[in-house]
C-alpha cells in the first residue's frame, strides 16, 4: 500500500482554519453563514485521512501499539479539553441557575466520557434548555470523533493481520455508514445528526483516501482541478445549507467530497499558497482550542448580559477565543502533547479528566447545588414549567406523538361554555379558568397544541395545520359561546384572521382574542438571580427587563376587530410604566412566569382574574356552596 508522505503538510492546517472558521461564523454569524456547520465534517475527514494513514504506515512497519496511540489519542485531546471544561463549570458556579448548572454537570460528565453526543440525542425535547443555553452543546463531534476511534485502529489490525483489503474494507463501511444515515435522516433526523453510525462514513471518506493515496494522479493539472472543485463544494454547501435542511442526509456529499478533494491535492496552486499561508497555518494549529473556546464564551456572554450580543461584542468573543486558544495551544498543548511521551502525562490526564467526570456527576447530583442561594432566590429561580397542569398529552396536544384530544376535554353539560384555542401559552390559561370557576358559572373546552397558534392554514410545525383544521370542526360540533384565541402571536397573522373570520361566518360564538404576554427574553427566572448576583436583593415586583409587546398588540387589534373579534390585552394586565410584573407576591409560587413566556399558576390566576368579566360578557358570580 502506497500512503501519504508521512511529512509535515501546512495544507492541512489550513484546511483546519476553514473548518474552525465555518464553524465560528456560523455560530457568531448565522445569518452571514447559514451552512457554517459543515466545518465539523471538514475535520472529520481530515480526521480520517490524518489517523488512518499514521496506522496503516505503522501496521506496514510493524510497528503500531494500541497503547501508544490511546497515548497520543490522551496527549493531543485532553490538556485543552480539561481547561475548558474546568473553565466552564467555574463560569456556570456564578452565572447559571441550578436548574442550567446541574444540566451543564450532566453534560460535563458526558464530554469527560465522550459521550456528549449521547447526551444531547436524550435530551432533546419540548421543554428542554434551549441549545443556545448549553456550553457544551458543541462537543457531540468530539464525542462521534473518540467513538469512532475506539473501533477503528481494531479494525485495522484485524485487516492486517488476516491481510484483508483494508481500503475495501474502509470503503464497504464507509458505504453503509452513508446508506444507514440517508435511511434513518427521515424518520429520526436527531439520532441521524448525532450517532457515531450515520457519521462515521465523513471519517471513513478520509481512510478511504489515505488508503487509495497510490492511485491519485498527482499531476498539477489534475491536483489543481480537483482542488477548485473542492473549493466549490465546500463555499456552496456553506452558503446553501442551514438548520432547516435534513443534515448529513444526502447534502452531506457536499462538504465531504469537497474536503477528500482538497486532501488529495497537495500540488495544487489552492493547496500551495492560500491553505499554505502562515495565518491560516496559524488559524489550523490552534483550531483544536478555538473550537473549544469559542462556544461556551458565546453562550456565557449571553447569560451574563441578558440579552442579543451585538455585532461588536461577538467580533469581541470571537477574538477572545482566539487568544484564548493561542494561550491553551502554547501553555498546555505543547507541553503534553510534545516531548516526552512519559506515563505519569497519561495518567495525570487520565486523572484530571476522571476529576472533570466526577465534579460533573456532583454538580448533577447535587441538583446544581443550590445552596448558593438564599432559601427564597433559589425558590423562585428555579420555578419550573409545570406542564402537567395544563393537562399535556391529554388536552395540550404534543404534535409529535399525539393528535387526539381526550374526552374530558370538553365539559360538555356546563354553560356558557369557553373554549380554549391555542399552542402551550393558551394552555397555561387553565390554571386561572379553573380557578375562575369556582366564582362564576361557566364551562371549559380545551383544545390546545403546543408550539400550534390557532392559524388556519398555515405550515407553522408538523401536524400545526391538520390539528388546527381537526379543532374547527370540533368548535363547528360543541357549539360553545366564547372561543378563547390565544397563542406567542410572532408571524402568520393573516392566517389568524382567517380563523377569526370563519370562526364569525360558521358558529354563533363570541370570538376573543388575548394578545401575547410579556417576553422575558432570558426567562424571569434567570432575571431574578441576575438582579440578586448584581443587587442581592429580591427582584422588584416591576421590571422593565420585559419586552411588553404594545406595538404588536395595536396592529393586532387594528387587523381582528374589524372582523368580529373582540380583542383584550395581556400586556395590559401585565405591565404599566414602571415595567411587567415580575411576581404578585414574595413566595417562590409568586413568580409570573417560569420561563420566557409561560405564565405560572399564580400568573395564570392573575390575569383571567383580571379579564374574566370582559370573557364572560358580565356574567354574574355562582352562588355559594356550589
């Protein structure tokens, strides 16, 4: 087998500054660079390419030990990962909930077992932390990475010791890899992006390579062609993709080929003289930091200031990172990774990431250790969405698993009957109906979806639309007297009004809308430890964190009520001059809202409390004993 020159190709380091800066940009910059991501399947052929061919030369020597290449496997990925993941635990000690604080612990303890990428796939869900809030959201790939090389040097001795084909072998499960991520990115696109068998085929493409390296024609012509072409694929698939897009799926073939491409072109003018140039070498050898670094100062950045980072203070973050990882590449890697290769370096980093694993399970079990404050604070910022008492699965729908609401939804024989139409925020209503029942007359119908605003049709999630269509026939067959329309009003009012005005053309009910709650863009949970780590104090009642959505409300009423559709403001109940009301009183249950926009019990209680007479149209109280 004729393999790749085992010297030193700056090329390649180059090839990693673009990865890593993909990868940046499209972090800090989304808009900018909607396919950024593609720079992890940059570096995982690169990966591929790199490794494989350091063992298939040492097999053909006979040289390779399994143990030295977990040590230098230990040298080169652990110094840098020990830093950030201390570094970040130490930032989540002072900036995080314990709710967040014990979600990084666990995550903490995945990165230090290279399972992140386990983790994440188990955690994804309705009301999960949101990926923006997670530091080390990032570190799937690294997972994937070890996982896959957990395997592979044992497969490439089996290969060589039973002297079987080794490039037919890397290119047979680099196939199957590809046809098991097409199959599965349809059904489950979660497990497609995150298992180390629907990936494993970007690293593969690398060993394939390094592999076959004999039969590529090295002539300049055909290097610098082939380099072009990778250029193309690699700058299109950054362009052309985004979050929306089914990825790896089929659209994998993009930056994959484009990077074997550029790999396998050493000669070319690309490869020579832009990839070659001191500041993308620069970039390519402190890659491994930056990309480290990078994620856990944005998404810290963004806790601390509560709030959008402006364009200045990413460019900011981003350079930050930068010395940040020139730093960890001059004062940690090298000593580690270079020198010596002793076994008291092995072990102590063996040592120190078992250390990072274990204070990780504690910062878990320990519930984010909340004991760091006040009985009242930590109360009240660790209020939880409590969804079970909007009836979830039952009466507010998961379109993802359930598309039939329950009979007892609908409290048939009690009149005048409200029905709630709406996403999860209309269900966080029932708390206050319920509460509102036991002074007035009146019945509840609830019919709500989650992340589903009550929007003929309009393609707002999966399942939005058919749901929406299946709750108008209901209202058409129950008949009730008021349809309560409530939802996160941002986009799709025109198909809103459309369901005002055929709620008004086809049933006899008084059709209500309430416009959205305040946004507490950072949650009013992490609002309140921010006001006690810069005041400590508790939150005043009133803050003006909230963006009260005032503006939106009159365009909403300017639009509905013409069309019969009587329109009450939740804003107005909300917020006055001083700010939205941040809690009615000095208990943690007190709190509003328990996250950015769903209102908890006390706040459901307050605001129908507040609006029931003009829902009703003035009916009169119950009498006692009922």
């Amino acid at each position: 087998m004729s393999l790749p020159s085992p010297k030193y190709r700056p090329d390649v380091d180059g090839l990693r500054a673009i990865a890593v800066m993909l990868v940046l940009n499209y972090h800090a910059f989304p808009d900018a660079m909607p396919g950024g991501f593609i720079g992890v399947d940059v570096f995982f052929v690169i990966s591929g390419f790199l490794i494989t061919g350091l063992i298939t030369r040492e097999l053909e020597l006979g040289r390779f030990s399994l143990v030295e290449f977990y040590n230098r496997r230990i040298r080169r990925i652990f110094p840098a990962l020990i830093v950030v993941l201390c570094a970040t635990l130490a930032l989540g000690w002072f900036w995080m909930l314990p709710q967040a604080f014990a979600q990084l612990g666990s995550d903490s303890f995945a990165s230090a077992a290279f399972l992140a990428n386990i983790a994440l796939l188990l955690q994804s869900g309705y009301f999960d932390i949101e990926s923006a809030k997670k530091p080390l959201l990032h570190l799937w790939s690294l997972g994937i990475e070890e996982q896959f090389y957990l395997f592979w040097p044992l497969l490439l001795m089996l290969a060589a010791r039973f002297r079987m084909s080794i490039i037919a072998m890397a290119a047979v499960l680099g196939i199957a890899s590809f046809l098991f991520n097409v199959a599965l990115i349809g059904p489950n696109p979660i497990a497609t992006f995150y298992l180390p068998f629907t990936r494993a085929f970007e690293l593969l493409t690398g060993a394939v390579l390094a592999c076959g390296w004999i039969n590529v024609n090295q002539s300049s012509a055909a290097s610098s062609w082939r380099a072009w072409i990778g250029v193309a694929l690699i700058g299109v698939s950054a362009y052309i993709l985004d979050s929306h897009r089914a990825f790896p799926g089929w659209w994998a073939v993009l930056p994959v080929a484009g990077s074997a491409l550029l790999l396998s072109a050493p000669a070319a003018w690309v490869n020579r003289v832009p990839l070659a140039s001191p500041a993308l070498v620069w970039i390519g050898l402190i890659s491994y930091p930056l990309y480290l670094w990078h994620w856990p100062l944005l998404v810290f950045a963004g806790i601390i200031k509560f709030g959008p980072l402006t364009l200045l203070e990413r460019q900011l973050i981003l350079l930050a990172s930068m010395l940040l990882a020139w730093a960890t590449y001059r004062f940690v890697e090298i000593p580690f990774r270079f020198g010596l290769p002793t076994r008291r370096k092995m072990f102590s980093l063996g040592a120190g990431m078992a250390m990072i694993a274990v204070a990780g399970f504690a910062v878990m079990w320990g519930r984010g250790f909340d004991f760091r404050l006040p009985a009242e604070i930590r109360a009240m910022a660790s209020v939880r969405t409590e969804s079970f008492k909007w009836r979830f699965h039952e009466c507010l729908l998961d379109l993802s698993h359930e598309t039939t609401f329950a009979d007892a939804c609908v409290e048939r024989d009690r009149r005048p009957l409200v029905l709630v139409w709406g996403d999860s925020t209309a269900g966080a209503l029932l708390p206050g109906l319920r509460k509102a029942q036991e002074t007035r007359n009146f019945g509840i119908a609830q019919l709500t979806s989650n992340s589903c605003i009550p929007a003929l049709n309009a393609d707002i999630t999966p399942g939005c639309r058919a749901i929406n269509d299946k709750v108008f026939s209901l209202v058409q067959q129950i008949k009730p007297d008021v349809v309560l329309l409530h939802g996160t009003w941002e986009q799709h009012l025109d198909n809103v009004a459309e369901t005002v005005a055929a709620l008004k053309q086809q049933t006899h009910a008084r059709v209500v809308v309430l416009g959205p709650v305040p946004v507490w863009r950072r949650g009013l949970p992490g609002e309140v430890l921010r006001y006690f780590i810069l005041h400590r104090a508790l939150i005043p009642q009133r803050s003006p964190s909230a963006a009260p959505p005032t503006a939106y409300d009159a365009v909403m009423r300017a639009r509905l009520e013409p069309l019969g559709a009587e329109f009450i403001s939740a804003s107005d109940v909300f917020c006055n001059a001083q700010g939205c009301l941040t809690r009615i009183g000095d208990a943690a249950a007190d709190i509003t809202v328990s996250d950015q926009v769903h209102i908890t019990e006390k706040g459901s209680v307050f605001l129908i409390a507040s609006i029931i007479d003009r829902l009703l149209g003035g009916e009169a109280p119950a009498g006692k004993g009922r």
